[in-house]
C-alpha cells in the first residue's frame, strides 16, 4: 500500500530514473542520514533520492534538510529533501524521498561516494569510468 505524501491529490510517487545501490557493504549499512539530528540507515540511495526503513508513515510532506554520512568518511553531504512515498510492506515500511537540492559540492560528492561503492561491490573487476557510467545511468531494476 502506498501513501501519497504530496500535496493537493497529485501523484507523486517516486519514480527514480537512475540507478539505486542498496545503502550496504558486506552485510553491513554504510550510508545514513541525518534528519532532525536522528541518524538514521538507508535502505537504497541513488543520485535522485534515497529510502529508509520507517515503522509508521512519517508526518508531513513538506521539504526537510538532511546530512548524508558514509563510514569511514569525514566528508557530509547536505542539503534539502521531501518525501514522496510510503510503502508498507511485510517486513515494515519504507519512506521515499528525492533531493530537492545540495550544497556547495554535494551533487559531485555523493557521485564519487556511489562510484566508490559500485567499484568496492562489485563482483567482477570494474574500472572507475564502467562504475560512473552505472551510477549516472538508467535504473536497472
């Protein structure tokens, strides 16, 4: 079951473009977020959005800032978000959100993070351009 979080009616379901990473290496969350300083871990993450596991819908719709965190990387990305959807599932929900904005290099910074990511998880050797390519590329799911 989804939940519409936008305003007046309209659809504003989520519908990511480009291709998401789920938000873990090796069994473990790598990326988080902080919202209304709650450090929280992401499901998935892409360049125009992420999800998270929440256990009821959240209040609101409206934009809202948040700081993107790696382990093991002093680096944040800010910058503002607004949620779009909320599916609830057997296992519990997720809440989807898309990037309205960043800060300064924020944009460059969480594209080189998921490059990282893709080339780290791979399971066959990829160059740094093949794992660019996948980050800025079409969803493949």
């Amino acid at each position: 079951m989804a939940e519409d979080l936008g305003n007046g009616g309209a659809d504003h379901r989520e519908r990511r473009r480009r291709q998401r990473f789920v938000a873990k290496r090796w069994g473990s969350v790598c990326f988080w977020i902080v919202i209304n300083g709650q450090r929280l871990p992401l499901n998935d993450l892409s360049l125009e959005g992420f999800s998270l596991p929440a256990g009821v819908p959240p209040l609101g719709s409206g934009a809202f800032p948040f700081v993107l965190q790696i382990d093991g990387v002093p680096d944040e990305v800010r910058g503002m978000a607004e949620g779009m959807n909320f599916v609830l599932g057997a296992e519990g929900g997720l809440f989807g959100c898309r990037f309205l904005s960043f800060e300064g290099e924020g944009a460059a910074r969480l594209h080189d993070w998921l490059t990282v990511h893709v080339i780290a998880t791979a399971t066959i050797r990829i160059s740094e351009k093949e794992a660019a390519a996948i980050v800025t590329g079409p969803s493949l799911i």
